[in-house]
C-alpha cells in the first residue's frame, strides 16, 4: 500500500515534468533564435564589406549548397518518422530512423567542412574580410549547433536501447525533434539569406 | 607561448601592489575562512546543507550573502575611484596611475551591476517567486545550481587577474571596440572581461527561463496570473526581458571574443569591420537590463507599500500593465545611449520620443504607490524607510533621465558626470533600496526574527543623506563640463570642491554600510526578543506568509487553494479552518552536479583567456560529460511521506 501510494506521487511529478520540460525547451529554442538574429544581424551589417576580396557571388557553389539543403531537410523528415515510431512504442523502428537521422546529419557537417576547409587553404578564410568572418561565424555557429544536435542523438539512441521508451526517454526525444527542426528552419534562413541573395 | 602554460608566464604573476595586496587578502581572507571551518568541523555541513543543496531557499541566501560580499569589493573600488579624483588635479596626480585607474572603474560597474545587483535579485527571486505562488520548489532544480555555481564562477573570474596576474580590462564597463580590440588591448584584460560576464550571463539566461517556466506552469490552483502578488508580475516581466536579451550579449562578446582570439574581424576598423555594431548590440542588451535591475525592486516596493499601509494595493491592473508598458517600450530605446554616434536626425528623434514614453508606465507605478498610501494607517518600519528614500531619489534621476532623453541636450551631458550621477539615482535610489527594503521586509521569513529597528533607521538615514551629498555634487560637475572616467583635471576648472563633498558622501554611505552590518550582529545577538513564531510578523497579505518562519523544506504541506488577488489575507479574514489532508511530497535531491560543471567551465574560460588549449578541451569535455552524467542520472528525487509531513507540520503548530 504504501509503495504504490510512492509510485503515484512520483508518477503525477513525472509527468508533470514532462510538461514543464516541454515548454521550457520552447523558451530555450526562442532565446537560442535570438543569439542566431544576433549574428545574422552582423552579417547582414557586414555582408558587403568585402575589403578588397572577394563576395559571395565567387565564393559559393549554390548546386553544393543544395545537396546539403536536400540532406538536412530529408534528416529533418526521418527525425519526424523516428517521432512517430515513438508514439507507437515501437522502439527497434525509433533507433532505425535516429540512426538515418544521425548519417544524414553527420554528412551534412562533412559537407560543411569541407566547404570550410576549401575556402580557408584558397586563402579566404574568416580573417580575409568583415564579410567572411560573418559567414564563418554564422554558418559555423548552425554547424555547432549541428554537432550538438548529433551527440544528443547519440546518447539518446543509446539509453533509448538500454531503458526502452520511459516517459523520461520520449520527453527527451521530444525535446531533440524540436531542436532538430529548429536548426532546419535556422538553415533554410542560411541557405536564403546567405547562399541565394549572396549569389544573386 | 608554451604548451602546458599558454601565455602564462612568471612575469604575469602579480607584483604591482595592489594586485599582490588584493591576491595577500584573498589568500588570507580563504585561509582563514577555512581554518574556522574546520576548527568547528563544518566543513560536511556546508557541503551537505548548502554547497549541494538544490532548496531555493538556501541556493536564495548564498546568492545574498555572495552579493553582500562582492558589493563590499565594489565599494572598495567606488572609494579609490572617488579618493583619486577629490586629489589629483593640477600638479597632484594623485596615487594612482592613469592604467589602474581606468581598471578600477571598469572592474566596478561590472562587479557592481553582474554580481552585486543581479546577485541579489536572482536572491530575492529564488527565495520568494516558489512562496509566493504557491509551490514547493522551482521548475529545474539542477539548473537553479547551476545558474548559481555559473554565477559564483563569474565572479571568481572578475577577481582572478589579482591571484594570476596579468591586468584586468581598461576599457569601460561595456568594453566597446576598437579600444576593446587586439590592436588597442593586447593583453589578457579584456579576456578576462569577456570570460566573467559570459559565464555569468549564461548562468543569468539559465535562471531566467527557470523562473518564466516556474511563474508561467507551477502556480497554486485558483492562482490566475491576474491575482499574482506584483512582485511575481515585475519579476516575470524582468525575466522575459532577461531571455530576450541575454542571448544577444552572449553573442557579442562570443563576437568580439573571435575578433580577439582568432583575428577576425566583426569589430576591427579595418578589414570592413564594424566597431558601432558592438555598440548598437551591446545596448540592445544594456538597456533592457538597467529595467531588468529596477522592474523586481518595484514588485518589492508595491508589496511592501500594501503591506505597511495595510491596504489592498491600488491600481492592481495599471500596476501590471505599466511593468508590461516598460518591458515592451524597453526593447526600443536603446540608441538614446549613443545620440552622438551621428545616426541622424530621424533616427535620433525617435528614440528620443521612445525613450520620453517610458516615463509614462514608469509615473504611473509611481501615483499608484502614493494612492495605496493614501488613506491607509501607514505603518513607518524600515521597509517604507527606504520605500521613501527610493520615492525622492528615483523621481530626481527619472527627470534627469527625461532631460537627457532628448537628444539636443544629450549632445551637452553624454559622458558627462550628469549621465553617472543619473544612472546611479536609478540604480542605488531605485534597485538596490529596493533590495534593501526586501531584505528586511523577508527577513525573518527564512531566519525566524525580526532585524533590528534602530540600527535599520541609521543605516538608511546615513545611506540616503550620503547618497545626495555624493551624486548631487556629480550632477552639478556633469553641468560644469566634467566628463565621466577622468583621473586628473586642471586646477583652473575649479571643480575639486565638489569632487571633495562627493567623496565625503561616499565615506557617509560607508558609514551607513557598517550600521547594516551591525544590525545583523545585534540582530543575531539579540535575536530571542524579535523572534517571529507565527510565520506572519508584519500581517502580510501573500501566500509566503501563511508558512512557517523559516519554512520547512516542503513550502507547503498542502498545496493552497487561491480565490483572490491577497491570497493569505482573505485566508486570515474567513478563519475557515479545514483539517489538511498530507499528501507524500517528492522533492529534488541534492547535487554537486551544478558545482562540477562551473567548475569545468571555469576551467575552460581560463584556458581561452591564456590560449592553454589542452585546458580549452579538458574543461569543455567535462562540462559536456558532467552535463550527460546528470541527464542519465534516475536518482534525482525523493519522497518524503505523508505521515512525515504530518508530523512535521504538528511540531510547528504547537509551537
Ligand atoms: C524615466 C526613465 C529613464 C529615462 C528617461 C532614462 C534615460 C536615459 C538616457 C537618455 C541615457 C543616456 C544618456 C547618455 O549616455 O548620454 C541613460 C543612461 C543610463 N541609464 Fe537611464 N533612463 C531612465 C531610467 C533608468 C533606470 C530605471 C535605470 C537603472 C535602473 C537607468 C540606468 C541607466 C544607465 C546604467 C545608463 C548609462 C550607463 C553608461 O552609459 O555607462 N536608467 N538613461
Ligand atoms: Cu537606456
């Protein structure tokens, strides 16, 4: 009697914190949007102030920048289905699509870096102008973010596979769509803004 | 620059005075603090009942007492700032040099406003948002420590340069570029600025968004927002203004830091840099957050008035929508800091209209006060001493503010001593008496007595009277000409008699500061006479007095159930008693989770401020593996049973 009665209380406060957790993740996401509107402010200051070298419009591959749009909408796809899978309880299908989800987004960084890299070695790295250091920062604080976003993925396969889906571990996973879309509509924002107008 | 050390070398170590006196105190001041705690074997007892405690009410008092001890070490700094400038004129170059001098002052506003004033809100804050509506703790436990871990690393990190060497910034409180820059502030100063006022800052968003999730999801039921106590209200409101700003201030001194470490250039003159996107920024945070310091002291000051007139407050609703008005008016002034910058006429004309608007919401809080006074049996106690001092301070530097709002006349009083002795009316006469009348309004809440009258009445006669005498004179000098920040002028000005009656002010302020620190030693001697054992000493009228003094860990054996706007006090008017039914309580076990991750980060900051990079790693790596590990854990609750709650509850009830 009295166990159950323990049980009761921690099960109210469980999912209690489940819905604190939710929406306070929201006010998280919203503080995180505006550190970001930070930054595109500054490239949006400094995106013409080039100094002598050169613009967006010699610099990008808009056809490379698409695959990696392409890659990082398709993640935010399969991180949906993974969310599905969770509400049915079906754990095997739950690590299956995280797992598609992780591969797409670890790509997505390569492709990234190896943007990164090919700019820096042709001498236009982040110190060549106001201009670049705009988009290294912007650009690379999405890609941090990115990687963050890949190691929570990580552990949270993981403890899904050793705990099953608690309540705990699909308010968690929860939380982790949410960040993951968010960083897709932050991108489409990149992609637009710094990719397509800088070309243009 | 060596592996192991960066730049770190012996030749940074201290050796100028001040850096070797301060690093001789701190040593000494730790050295001593620890052999009393163990001479008393007390060391268990405050890693146990405080360090790792995850109870608001204790992580509350350690914020004060904290803050109590960084205001000490902004004191300090106020009184070298004032002695240099009351001597050094004319052939007097007074005894300290132009490079220390500017340290000084920087060190002071940071410490002053991050570690002073935000540390004793973010006090008041944890102490009372759970009491007064009705919930047993706040909605992150764990991020409660860690915002204040975060913050106690921040501080740390202020004071560092003075045990590790090298210098602290010289450049402002806001450090703007390009001074702030590589090319003009090569060494690790402003590194070291950066580094404490982002660690603190992250711990200030963390908190923030604790406490929007506490007020917005944990509130008592029948508790609708529009019968939340006022201080809830302000304190919602500064904290939606902390989350909306806080992350741009992350950003750019995460901006200015690349510009520093890695030479880019955000902020540089050259290279299509831009150095007025630092200061447009930097105020986007800064100005918002002078109205985050003053909307919770204006909670306190409306409970405070309601109680001591003994009178429901008036104007409950243009109370609240005045603390809305100011919050969204707050976010669109911001450029009245820098009129001069030459943005234009429009531009200018603008803000300054916005900026005159905010005296609107911010008159209106102050009629209601005068209305609820009106026709009460006003009770004059200490907390209405200070609501008084606040009312004649704050009503003098608004008007200042109103004249410098528009931007004509701020072309005259930018940086000048006018804009200082204006903020410092808004931010002494406004905030910290604001804290001040909180701390002894709840006082005997969390300590269970009274503080003592007397030395109370001193302590704010000498504060107020040596308020006027040291920021009047400064109003006078800004009209003068004097500009802000000067270690030495000419004889021929003829302003050293004012800067002389300043500086006898601040000694009179001091002497207000020992009568506070006596009257809690007379307080705690004396404290059988004052004690508070109906948990109501003032007759309240809000939810935290219908708990015991000091409350037990619970808050709240049952949960209360609230239909008006003075929850407690319509309580005492029905007398209905119902017996409670207990309930088993889960509550937040404690953690020195919160204490492992500052200090990994603080690790982390000091490696970015000598470039060690295997430190950079070491600290990030256990931050995230300390973060996981705490995630992971399962363990984070306890329950403590009904039949407990019960006793626990019989033992007050005697008493
Ligand atoms: C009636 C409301 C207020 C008005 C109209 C007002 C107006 C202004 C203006 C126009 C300036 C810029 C002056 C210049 O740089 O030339 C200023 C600076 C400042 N104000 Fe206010 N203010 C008000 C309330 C407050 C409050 C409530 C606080 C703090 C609690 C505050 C703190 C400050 C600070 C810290 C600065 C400048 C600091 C610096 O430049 O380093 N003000 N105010
Ligand atoms: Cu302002």
């Amino acid at each position: 009697m009295e166990k159950e009665l323990e049980n009761l209380a921690l099960k109210n406060f469980e999912i209690e914190k489940a819905e604190k957790d939710h929406f306070g993740f929201w006010v998280y996401l919203m503080t995180d949007l505006l550190s970001f509107a930070a930054v595109f402010a500054a490239f949006a200051v400094l995106r013409n102030n080039t100094f002598g070298g050169p613009s967006g419009r010699e610099l990008f591959s808009l056809p490379f920048v698409l695959i990696e749009t392409f890659i990082l909408l398709t993640s935010s796809f399969t991180c949906g289905l993974a969310m599905l899978a969770a509400q049915d309880g079906d754990k095997k299908k739950v690590i299956t699509w995280f797992s598609t989800t992780f591969i797409l987004g670890a790509s997505f960084l390569v492709m990234e870096f190896t943007e990164f890299h090919k700019l820096i070695v042709e001498g236009n790295g982040p110190q060549r102008s106001g201009f670049l250091t705009s988009f290294f920062a912007l650009v690379g604080l999405h890609g941090l973010h990115i990687f963050i976003g890949l190691l929570w993925m990580f552990i949270a396969m993981v403890m899904t596979q050793k705990r099953g889906l608690t309540i705990k571990s699909k308010s968690n996973l929860t939380r982790l769509s949410l960040f993951w879309h968010f960083l897709d509509i932050v991108w489409i924002f990149i992609f637009t803004i710094v990719y397509l107008m800088g070309v243009m | 620059m060596s592996l192991l050390f960066g730049r770190l070398t012996l030749a940074d170590l201290p050796h100028e005075w001040f850096t070797v006196g301060g690093t001789a105190t701190i040593l000494l001041g730790l050295l001593g603090i620890a052999a009393l705690l163990t001479y008393y074997k007390r060391w268990k007892w405050l890693w146990q009942e405080w360090f790792t405690s995850t109870d608001p009410k204790k992580i509350g008092i350690m914020y004060i007492l904290f803050a109590a001890v960084m205001l000490f070490r902004g004191a300090l700094d106020a009184a070298m700032i004032w002695a240099q400038q009351a001597m050094s004129v004319g052939s007097n170059h007074g005894y300290l040099t132009p490079a220390h001098f500017q340290q000084i002052f920087t060190a002071h506003g940071d410490i002053m406003v991050f570690f002073v004033t935000m540390g004793f809100l973010s006090g008041l804050l944890n102490l009372l948002i759970p009491l007064q509506i009705g919930a047993r703790d706040l909605a992150y436990p764990f991020l409660n420590t860690l915002a204040f871990w975060l913050y106690v690393a921040g501080a740390i990190f202020i004071n560092l340069f003075f045990v590790f060497g090298g210098n602290f910034a010289a450049t402002g409180w806001l450090s703007l570029p390009p001074l702030s820059g590589l090319a003009y502030s090569p060494g690790v100063g402003v590194d070291y600025w950066i580094w404490s006022l982002q660690i603190s800052g992250v711990g200030s968003l963390i908190a923030g968004i604790n406490f929007i999730v506490t007020i917005l999801k944990m509130r008592a039921p029948g508790m609708t927002l529009m019968k939340m106590p006022l201080f809830v209200w302000t304190s919602l409101c500064s904290m939606i203004m902390v989350v909306s700003i806080f992350p741009i201030l992350a950003a750019t001194l995460g901006m200015l830091w690349l510009d520093r470490y890695f030479g880019l250039h955000f902020f540089t003159s050259d290279f299509g840099g831009n150095p007025m996107m630092y200061i447009n920024l930097i105020w986007m945070w800064g100005h918002p957050e002078v109205y985050v310091l003053i909307l919770p002291s204006f909670g306190i000051y409306s409970e405070v008035v309601a109680t001591f007139s003994q009178k429901k407050l008036f104007g409950y609703k243009s109370l609240v929508g005045g603390a809305l008005g100011i919050t969204a008016l707050s976010f669109l002034v911001w450029a009245h800091h820098f009129f001069t910058m030459g943005a234009g006429a429009n531009v200018n004309a603008f803000f300054g209209i916005m900026t005159g608007f905010i005296a609107l919401p911010t008159g209106v809080q102050i009629f209601n006060w005068i209305s609820t006074m009106y026709k009460g049996r006003i009770i004059y106690s200490q907390p209405m001493h200070w609501f008084f001092g606040f009312l004649a301070t704050f009503t003098f530097g608004g008007m200042a503010g109103l004249l410098m709002s528009s931007p004509a006349a701020d072309y005259a009083l930018h940086n000048t001593l006018f804009l200082v002795a204006h903020f410092h009316t808004m931010i002494i006469g406004g905030a910290l008496f604001g804290i001040f009348a909180g701390i002894v309004y709840w006082f005997p809440k969390f300590t269970g007595f009274k503080l003592d009258e007397r030395w109370g009445r001193r302590a704010f006669w000498f504060w107020l009277v040596g308020f006027f005498l040291s920021f009047a004179p400064l109003y006078m000098l800004g009209f003068l000409g004097a500009t802000r920040r000067l270690d030495h002028y000419d004889a021929s000005m003829g302003w050293q008699g004012l800067f002389i009656v300043s500086a006898v002010g601040i000694t009179v302020i001091g002497v207000g500061a020992l009568c506070q620190v006596i009257q809690i030693i007379v307080s705690v001697k004396n404290r059988k006479q004052n004690l508070d054992l109906t948990g109501d000493p003032w007759n309240g009228r809000t939810l935290e007095w219908a708990t015991s003094s000091p409350p037990p860990v619970y808050n709240f054996a049952v949960i209360p159930t609230v239909q008006t706007r003075d929850a407690f006090w319509e309580q005492k008017q029905s007398k209905t008693i119902t017996k409670p039914v207990y309930e088993d309580i889960v509550l937040p076990r404690n953690t020195a989770m919160g204490m492992y991750v500052s200090a990994f980060v603080f690790l982390a900051g000091f490696g970015l401020v000598w470039h060690i990079t295997w430190l950079i790693f070491f600290g990030l790596i256990g931050t995230v593996v300390c973060i996981v590990m705490r995630a992971l854990d399962q363990n984070t609750e306890y329950i403590i049973p009904a039949v407990e709650v019960e006793r626990m509850e019989q033992v007050w009830k005697k008493n």
